[in-house]
C-alpha cells in the first residue's frame, strides 16, 4: 500500500485552523478575556425569512409520500437552474443554458475539485496573495511540483501589491489554468470590466481556463464592475465561473452554490462541461431538495430584499472598520465592493506577529497575510461579518491601543 504523497508537502492544517488553534489556546489560557473575531469570513447574520420559510415548506414535504423528494436531480433542480438564469446572468444581458450550470455545495468544493478535469502536466497562475485553496488542492493533486522559499516551482505567482493597486499583471509566459477571484479574497479590490478584458483576451490567444471565482458579487457597488466574468465578449470559450450562497444569503452552514462551464469551452472537440458533468455524477450526490427550495428562495421579490438588507449590514461594517482603520493611522484597502479590509502592518512588523499583538494585547482576531502567499506578507485581513455591535468594539480598541 502506498499514500498519495503530495498531501505529505503542504502543511500539515489549514490556515484557518492554524488560527482556530491560537486562539483556542489563547482563551483557554485567558478565560476571563472576551476575544472579538474578524478573521474567518464566516457571516453572522441570521437566514432571509424567505429562506427559512421555503426550507420548512420543504421539510413538509419531505413528510409525505405523494410530496416526498429522493436523490436530486444530478446537476441540479429545474426551479432553481430558472431562477438562476433569469436573475444571475439574463438579467446582465447574459445567455446560458441550464445545461451549463451544476448546482453544488458550495464554491470552495468546486474551486478545488475542478482540477479533476484537467490534466496534471497543466502549469497554473494565482494571484498572490491568495485564497489558500487554489494552491492547496494542485499540491494535493500533483501538480504543484516542488516547495521553494517563495511558493511551489510549477505555480506561477502574479504578485498582487499597492505598486499594481492589487491587480496581477497578464503572464509574459505561457499557463493553461488561471485563477481569478474578484471581488478579491483576500485583499478586497474588485476589477473593471476593462481590465477583465484582457484576461479573457489573453486566455482566448493562449489557449488558456479561467477559473474565475466570483463568490463576492453582491457586495459590488461600482457599475463598472462586472459581477460575472461571462459579461465580457469571448468569456464563454476560456472561463468557468464559481458562484457561492456563502455570503451573498448566509449559506456558509447550509452549503450551496453552482459553477457555470459553457458548451463553448472547449479542448479541441471535447467539451469541457462535459467532463466536469462526467465528474460530478460520479463523485457528488447532489444537493439535498430543501437547500435548492432555501436557494431559489433567494430570488423571489422578499428573498431579495432580505437579502439586499443583510448585505447592506455587512457593507456597513466594512465602512466603520476601513474608515476606523484610516483615522487611526494605517494604509488601509477594499472594503467598497468586498466584505474584507486589507490593511498594511505597521512599523513593518510580519503578519503573524501582528496576529499575536492584536489577540495578546485587545483580544482582536484577525487573518495574517502570509497566510494567502508571499506577498500577502506585512498585510493583514479583516472581516465585515461579525456583528455591528462587536465591529464597533474592535474597532474602539484598535484606536484604543494604535490612536494618535
């Protein structure tokens, strides 16, 4: 017997629960002191009543035989592949079959397991910094090549820092897979169409995928920033698009979300969607029929609006912590069309010692930028989705403690 030893190169926990463990530790051993967390960008905020109300409609259902719903459909339920034609994407002037979507459990599963399609000797370009799960998962697969002080050999980083306003540069060598994220995680930037463009441009001379993340489109404020990547001409023959119920409805425990993989991406004659339809029968079971009645819940006329309300809570929150941020002194970004604030370490201190200060010294959590990647070294990120009332708070002890 013998293991897959790519699992033996990355780190042994997640980055996430790296920090869990801190501050596990930390309140074990300082039970007296309230600790606020803004560093997982898990939401608060309670579902839409709409939600709530079509999840016990479905468990109703589920209560009786002439009502009762077995395996899901694979890819997904008619009436939430309709409502996410007509709201996501035909009312941006975007035409898709339902064909082309696959309802899932969420976006980061599909982000990792999408490399199942895709062939190993591929060669990938992220962001840096980046969401952890891009790289970890091509490590895990194999295709990640060999650890090096600056990341793994057969990544191609494209630094993401304030000299190119966090926005990576076109590659000047050759890649197949390209992760984009925007509105970014973790640095909160968003990007214009126009600069989109010339991804899709480029992806389309070289042959190249777009994996486009697009889990943070409802907190964009801009309208010159797209909210899907198949807004721009030819991004149908080069990009498949991850979307999420996460943070849009407050999904991240009740899990779904859905990627879009055209009939025009193709790899000469085959068509990618119909690999990754392949996939999908084989390896995942579908999404259970009261989470699609909780998603398709989303789009009606109170769903909407509910939802327009929480998100608004949070886009609040980014407000009072970047301009909290500002006041006191830091080089501060995002928060606009994000959830997240990506702030600049003082005195040029690391990432992870800035992490102990704030949890040591006001009991404040945070994500430490090393954490996404090399460049993200010497920033920070915080997170909207906690309560405005302990948004406040850290806030008032960060100028507390940094104040001028």
């Amino acid at each position: 017997m013998q293991i897959n030893e790519n699992f033996l190169k990355i780190q042994s926990s997640y980055l996430f629960s790296n920090i869990a463990k801190k501050v596990n530790a930390y309140s074990a051993a300082h039970p007296d002191k309230e600790i606020i967390r803004l560093g997982i960008g898990d939401v608060t905020r309670p579902l839409a009543p709409a939600c709530i109300k079509a999840m016990h409609d479905a468990v109703e259902e589920m209560a009786h035989a002439e009502t009762f719903h077995g395996y899901p459909p694979e890819y997904g339920q008619d009436f939430l592949l309709e409502a996410i034609l007509e709201n996501d994407y035909r009312a941006r002037g975007v035409d898709l079959q339902k064909s082309e979507i696959f309802v899932s459990d969420g976006a980061k599963s599909d982000c990792g397991n999408i490399g199942d399609i895709f062939s190993l000797e591929n060669r990938v370009a992220v962001c840096d910094p980046v969401y952890p799960v891009y790289v970890d998962t091509n490590v895990m697969a194999g295709r990640a090549g060999d650890k090096t002080e600056n990341g793994w050999s057969n990544i191609i980083y494209m630094p993401c820092t304030a000299e190119n306003h966090f926005l990576p540069e076109i590659p000047t060598e050759h890649v197949d897979l390209i992760y984009l994220c925007f509105p970014n995680n973790p640095t909160g930037m968003p990007i214009k169409k126009a600069e989109l463009q010339k991804w899709v441009d480029y992806a389309n001379r070289e042959g190249a995928v777009i994996l486009y993340d697009a889990a943070y489109e409802a907190f964009i404020t801009e309208a010159d920033v797209p909210h899907s990547i198949f807004e721009l001409d030819g991004a149908k023959q080069c990009a498949i698009e991850f979307r999420s119920f996460s943070k849009t409805a407050g999904f991240t425990g009740v899990r779904c979300g859905y990627t879009v993989v055209p009939h025009d991406l193709k790899f000469g004659e085959t068509e990618l969607n119909a690999l990754w339809a392949r996939r999908q029968a084989t390896k995942f079971n579908g999404v259970s029929y009261i989470t699609q009645r909780a998603a398709a819940a989303c789009y009606t006329p109170e769903g909407k609006q509910q939802i327009r309300d929480t998100i608004a809570y949070y886009q609040n929150n980014a407000r009072v912590i970047y301009e909290g941020l500002r006041d006191c002194g830091f080089t501060v970004y995002g928060g606009t069309n994000s959830p997240y604030v990506w702030l600049k370490t003082p005195d040029n201190m690391g990432s992870w010692a800035f992490f102990d200060l704030l949890l040591e010294k006001i009991q404040v959590v945070g994500t430490p930028g090393e954490g996404f990647g090399p460049s993200g070294e010497g920033y920070f990120r915080l997170t909207a989705f906690g309560s405005a009332e302990n948004t406040v708070r850290a806030v008032e002890r960060i100028k507390a403690y940094f104040g001028k």
